[in-house]
C-alpha cells in the first residue's frame, strides 16, 4: 500500500475544483486504519458551479454525433482495461474490496462503458401507423439534460458507472455524487474520461455531505432525473422529495434476496453457492442472498455443509489474493450484525459459526433455525452473515421467498424445471436465477426491484429509456382535412 497523502479535490468544468470553506474528510482504509488521503468536500456554491456546468455543457453534448459519443466511451472502456491494477488498488484500499471484487468491478466497468458506447448509436424512436390520411407518425428519443446519480460505497466503480455510462451515451450531462467513503473511485472517473476526450462540464463529481446535496438537486429545476443506490430509508425521503418537485427518480434499494435450496439439489453445489451468494464482498451487497431457505428434508445436512464450507472461507487482508471476506466499510456495522445475532439466538436461532471481529473484519457466520419475529428475518444486515430457514416443503418456501416487504433478486437450485419455472413466475423480485444464487448482475440486462427494493431498471438500453425524452411527431403530407 502506498504511504502517500494525497489530496482530493470535486471535479468541475473539467479541472479539480478549490474554493474557500470546502471541509475535509479523511479517507482512511478500513482494514488498516491508515489515513490514505483527504478529500475536499462540494459545498453549496460548489454545487451550483457544478449544476451550472452540467447545464451549459450539455447543451452541445447533446448536440454531438452518436459516432462521436461512441468514441470517447470506447476510449474510456480502454483505459480502464489499461489502468485496471491500479484501479483495483484503489478500490481496496479504499472500500475494503478484496482483490477477486475489485477486479470483478473493474472488468464490469469495461463492459458498461463498451455497452454505452453502442447504446450511444441505438437511441431510437419508431414508426406507427396515423388515424388520419396523408400523415407519418413516430417517435423521437431525446436528452433529458442535466442526470444526477447518488452512488453508494460498495461498488463505487460498478453502481456509479451503470448510473453515468448510458447518461453520456444519450446525449445528457452528469453530476456524481458519491459515497462519502468513496470519493477516490468515483473521481477515477474524471481521470479517466477527461483523458478519454469528454468536454469540460459534461461530467462533474460532486463528493459532499448528504445535508448539502439532497433538497438542493431535487428541488432544481436543471435537474431531470435522479438516480440512486442505496438503502430503503433513505430512497423513501428521496421518493417524497421526487414527489414534492415533480422530479423523475430511478431508486436501487436494499433487498433480503432469498435462495431457495429444495431437496433435489445437489448439496455440495448448493452449499457452494449459497455462501458465494451471501459472503462476496462481506455481505454488502443489496442482492446478496441473505436469506437461504432449504426444504426440510435435506436442512440438517446442508447446515452442516454449510458450517464446514464458511469455517474454510478466507478472512482478512483484502489485499491478498486468496481473501474472500475483507474488512466492513464502517466498523459500527459490526455492532449492527452482533445484533442480530444476539436477538436472533436469544428468540431461539442458532449460531453455527462465526460471530467474532477481527479488527476490522467480521468472521463469516452462519444463524440457523431464523423465524419471523427475529430482526434478522426482516432486516438486511448488511455484512457476512448467512440466515438459514427451514421449508416445510416447496409451496412453504416460496410462501417464506415471498415473506419480505424487499424484492430485489431471488434464486433457486433444483433438478425439478417445472418447480423452478413456477419459482419464476411467482418470485416477488427483480431477477430470478435458476440453479444460482441470487447475486448476479450483466451490464446489459435490466436490473432492479419490486416493492421496497426501488422502481426503474438500470443498464444499457434500460437506463438509456428513462434518460431521454420520448416525442411524437407527426407529419401531414399535402393539407389535412378540417371539419371548419
């Protein structure tokens, strides 16, 4: 790890932004504690020099060629692939990724920016037929203008790049504002496509504090849509902001994703992918399966798997190639998860492994025998902890699949295609992975959730609906017949 302090400053009209009164936050890594880097925060006239640029910027941005549009995001997609080790550095030293994630991210990014760029050429409106004579009519895709997207600290490259990448590729201008954990991954991308030849102004990074950010984005008029990733709690007072100005608003929430594990699965595959799906970059993940629901006859014996498969999962440095679990973002998570365990064991759950920290990093663990009333049947804990439920039978676990007020992403491991077809159909959830866990997201297929896990999707041509204006247009050729 690099011993060198550096300083961060939002990105704005093209160049880092200083000006008086910006506070500083300390960006230490989460594993060591180390101080790396402090980081200038926007303030308010901060904010509105970025709004302005976005406005300006976008007005010949959208303007420009697709060919043109394509070109700079290809471009950047190669300088990812160029700096990806670097890249991945920052993400572990920053966020605490392990090494396997951040390259994971990385290679995602190159993907995205690759499928912007030919989303770039495929903005499209259509033809139909008219209901009156002599008349063409269609549909144009235009700009919205200025998008905003609030990014998270989990995947600061991943959710901030599926949120910016399809918003330049249609013509419109950014302003990122990230995770206050993460303002070095998200001012790569100002690197990156500064050097990738996007105008000044037409991407802006914006870190700043939540207080200065919220009423102000939305209750501007510049703004056309937001976008966010992040918790329920807070993408409800964004929806009631959304409301209150009329603002366009796509929300990626939290989730208790379920995987679904019936009696004719094969175990070992089962067991694999269960904690694959729960444990991959600590459990921080919205569509982590965090609840593991398995059909009574073969519970006992896939508990046991699952106990020895976690009691060998690497923990710790996530600098090291061989670790799976890193450290959490914020250690008071951790203080969080023992919560749930306590209340969970004190209501008659299990605790099969795990339950300890270790600095900064909190041991994979398994609950068993989770039922309603316990807080961990409801709640995301946010963090490396497996929930296991018992199934009567199949129409029992799709009961308790369903039993949440989140519905992200869903999986199922059976042998039985009827079953796992009808698992499909009747899942309350955004994705459905059959014979996989939960955890799965491809940069060019819809991604988001059903009621409390958000509206709108995300990813190429689905993020590229919702960023652009769709218009009517008529023609009438010769003069059109009027009744006076």
């Amino acid at each position: 790890m690099s011993t060198e302090i550096k300083t961060y400053y939002p990105y704005i009209n093209g160049r880092a932004w200083q000006s008086e009164g910006q506070p500083v936050r300390e960006v230490k890594n989460p594993y060591t504690g180390q101080l790396m880097a402090k980081a200038h925060l926007a303030t308010a006239a901060d904010i509105e020099q970025a709004l302005a640029s976005a406005q300006a910027a976008q007005v010949a941005w959208g303007k420009t060629l697709a060919s043109e549009r394509e070109a700079i995001l290809l471009k950047a997609a190669d300088i990812v692939e160029r700096r990806r080790m670097e890249i991945a550095q920052v993400l572990i030293e920053e966020g605490g990724n392990v090494f396997g994630k951040a390259m994971f991210e990385c290679d995602y990014m190159i993907s995205t920016f690759r499928i912007a760029a030919g989303q770039a050429r495929d903005v499209r409106g259509e033809t139909m037929p008219a209901d009156a004579p002599n008349r063409i009519s269609m549909t144009l895709r235009q700009p919205l203008g200025v998008v905003v997207g609030i990014g998270p600290f989990n995947a600061p490259l991943l959710l901030n790049g599926k949120k910016l990448a399809p918003a330049l590729a249609a013509g419109n201008s950014f302003i990122l504002k990230p995770s206050p954990y993460t303002p070095i991954a998200a001012l790569l991308f100002a690197e990156i496509l500064e050097e990738a030849g996007l105008p000044p102004g037409v991407l802006n990074v914006i870190p700043t504090t939540d207080e200065a950010v919220g009423e102000t984005l939305f209750s501007d008029p510049r703004v056309k849509l937001i976008t966010f990733t992040g918790s329920a709690k807070v993408g409800r007072i964004l929806s009631e902001l959304a409301g209150r100005y009329q603002k366009r608003i796509v929300l990626e929430l939290g989730g208790k994703s379920p995987i679904v594990v019936l009696a004719d699965a094969d175990l070992d595959y089962a067991v694999r992918s269960a904690a694959f799906g729960i444990f991959f970059n600590q459990g921080q993940v919205c569509m982590a399966n965090s609840r593991i629901i398995v059909e009574a006859p073969i519970y006992d014996a896939f508990c046991k798997a699952l106990v020895e498969k976690v009691r060998q999962v690497p923990f710790g440095d996530p600098a090291l190639p061989t670790t799976a679990v890193g450290p959490l973002i914020d250690p008071r998570q951790a203080e969080f998860i023992r919560g749930h365990i306590d209340d969970a064991v004190s209501k008659g759950a299990q605790l099969l492994t795990g339950g300890q920290v270790h600095g900064g990093v909190f041991e994979p663990s398994v609950l068993a025998g989770v039922e309603p009333g316990m807080e961990v049947y409801n709640e995301e804990s946010f963090g490396p902890l497996a929930a296991v439920y018992k199934a009567n039978d199949y129409e029992h676990a799709v009961t308790l699949a369903n039993d949440t007020s989140y519905g992200l992403s869903s999986g199922i491991v059976t042998n039985d295609l009827q079953k796992a077809f009808d698992f499909a159909l009747r899942i309350e959830a955004g994705s459905v992975h059959i014979n996989d866990n939960a955890f799965d997201d491809d940069p060019n297929a819809p991604f988001g959730g059903f009621k409390n896990s958000g509206y709108g999707k995300e990813n190429g041509r689905y993020s590229v609906a919702d960023m652009t204006e769709l218009k009517w247009v008529t023609v009438q050729l010769g003069e059109r017949q009027l009744p006076f």
